[in-house]
C-alpha cells in the first residue's frame, strides 16, 4: 500500500493537483474564518455564484478558452456583486443575508442564461465553461497552481500582518471604528480577498462547492478552541487536510472528482469535530452532563444521610 501511494505521489501531474487542492484548503480555512466570525457564512457560497456570469462574459468577448481571462471575468463579477451588496444594505432596509440572497440568485440566474446561449452558439462545445459548475482540478496546470501560490501568500501574509484588524472587525466593529481603525476600507480589504479565494478555487471544485471550503473547516476549527489565533490556524490547516485527502481518494480512485470528495473530506472533519471536541463535542457534552447527574445524586444521597443523621440525635436526645 505504501508502495502503491508512493508511486501515485510520484505522478508530476498528481503533485500539481495535491499542491493546488492543498493551498487552496489552507487559504480558504483562514479567510473563511473571520466570514464565519462576522455571521457571514453565505457570502462566499454569494461570490462563487456571482461569479459564473463574469466567466461566462469573457469567453464571449474573446471567443477563447483562457483561464486567466476567466479568473479576470470571475474577479470583475465578484466585485460587482459585493459592491451590489454594499449598496443594498446601505440604502435600503434589507438585512444583508437577504442582499446576499438576491445578488446570488441574480448573478447565478444571469450566469446560467449565459451559459446556455453559449453551449447552443457554434463554439460552445469548446468553452468547457459546464466544468466551472462543478470544478474539474485534474485540469489543473503548473500555471494554475502558481496562481494560487501567489494568491495563497498573500492571503496568508495579509491574514497575519491585519490580524488585529480583522479581529475587533469580526467581534466589534463599532469598537473598532471608535479607535479610529478605517472599517470600512478593511470589510472592503476582507471580501477583496474572499473574492480572491473563490476565483482561484472555481476551477478545482466548482461555483457549486466552494463555498464550502471557506465556512466548513472554519466552524470546525470553532469546535476546538476559543482563541481567534488558534481557529485561524486550525481552519487552514483542516482545510489543507481536506484538500490532500480529496487528492488522493480522487487519484488512487477512478472516476471520483477532486473537489467533491475534498469538500467531503471537510464534511468529515467537521463531523469529527462535532462528535469529539473536547469542550463543545456532543460526546464531551454528554460525559459533563453524566457527571453532572451523578454529582446530583450523589449531593442528594449526602443530604439525605445528613437529615437521617439529624433525625436519630433527635430521637436519642428524646
């Protein structure tokens, strides 16, 4: 068996994938974080969507099946879609997981019209935009994966360097505008940056699936630990996890796609999570509330030896 993996491993176009699925796991499990934190777990399920229309835009414009014009489309759409957000929060009386909703269901509506006068035009049997539905990672290139090399660093670095930042940004932002911190720049620096990750990680699983990269190991990570540092961390590092073992379920399996099986992986984790954290588990839970029980019972049988003391002095003194 190992024999077997390590043979797998030694594919260059495996390694390409593994490297990729990896970074793209590590990045989306630290930035998804601090959405999660700020109660905004649909906004990256919002831009992977919002995002099919730029794709679809591109390849219409320029008639070529060019990953890096897609990444461009896909990168516009984002930011026309959290502007859209922006200004429906801010001007109306609609909540913004509502905005959320709407900006999806538009852009995604717009993405799929799109995608269907494309697949009935002469060229559309070339466009393969149907794979950014679901993701395809085995069409991952060395060019794809120094993308999210780059995009993956800089997320990283900026995760650390603004740490404090996003953090009164998540728990207190009228805290933070009262220090003088320029919030609105940094919630606007912060979807920059979840827009990032969901461009580069369309293509490994899809409009469909990455947000569940960004939100799954992050609440698992929140199972494990209280301190915001900690989470950051552990989420990066269950989404790298989750990444890896896609990979290699998808290569030592035939016909298995990468992304699912890595957003599956995630699931897994997140199960785990829920089943044997060891403070907020289902199972710690149950072993306190056993405890707990018995420490009752046991106070309550100390009592009523107690009284049964003060009753036999009683019945002496008589």
């Amino acid at each position: 068996m190992m024999g077997f993996s390590w043979s797998v491993l030694a594919d260059p176009n495996t390694q390409w994938i593994l490297m990729g699925c990896m970074l793209l796991g590590l990045m989306s499990g630290m930035i998804g974080s601090f959405a999660y934190l700020r109660k905004q777990s649909l906004i990256g399920d919002t831009l992977a969507h919002a995002a099919l229309p730029g794709i679809c835009i591109a390849f219409m414009l320029t008639g070529v099946k060019s990953l890096p014009l897609f990444f461009v489309g896909a990168f516009v759409s984002g930011l026309i879609a959290t502007y859209s957000i922006t200004v429906i929060t801010r001007y109306t009386r609609i909540k913004a997981d509502a905005a959320m909703g709407i900006v999806l269901s538009v852009f995604f509506g717009i993405g799929i019209v799109l995608l269907t006068q494309i697949q009935h035009s002469p060229n559309g049997n070339q466009s393969g935009l149907d794979k950014f539905l679901f993701g395809q990672a085995a069409s991952m290139i060395h060019s794809d994966v120094y993308l999210m090399i780059g995009v993956s660093a800089v997320i990283v670095i900026a995760c650390t360097l603004l740490f404090k930042e996003f953090k009164l940004l998540s728990f207190d932002p009228g805290f933070a505008r009262g220090l003088g911190f320029p919030v609105g720049l940094l919630e606007q620096l912060l979807m920059f940056f979840l827009v990032m990750t969901v461009v580069v990680g369309i293509q490994a699983v899809g409009v469909v699936l990455v947000a569940a990269l960004l939100i799954t190991p992050a609440v698992s990570a929140r199972y494990w630990t209280d301190r915001l540092g900690v989470m950051v961390v552990l989420s990066g590092v269950f989404g790298a996890v989750s990444g890896v073992i896609g990979t290699l379920i998808s290569t030592t399996t035939s016909n298995l796609p990468t992304g699912p099986l890595s957003v599956l992986a995630a699931t897994t984790v997140f199960g785990f999570s829920v089943l044997f954290a060891p403070r907020r588990g289902v199972c710690a839970k149950a072993i306190r509330r056993i405890r707990g029980n018995e420490a009752i019972r046991a106070s309550e049988r100390m009592r009523e030896i107690q009284r049964q003391d003060v009753r036999l002095r009683k019945e002496e003194s008589l």
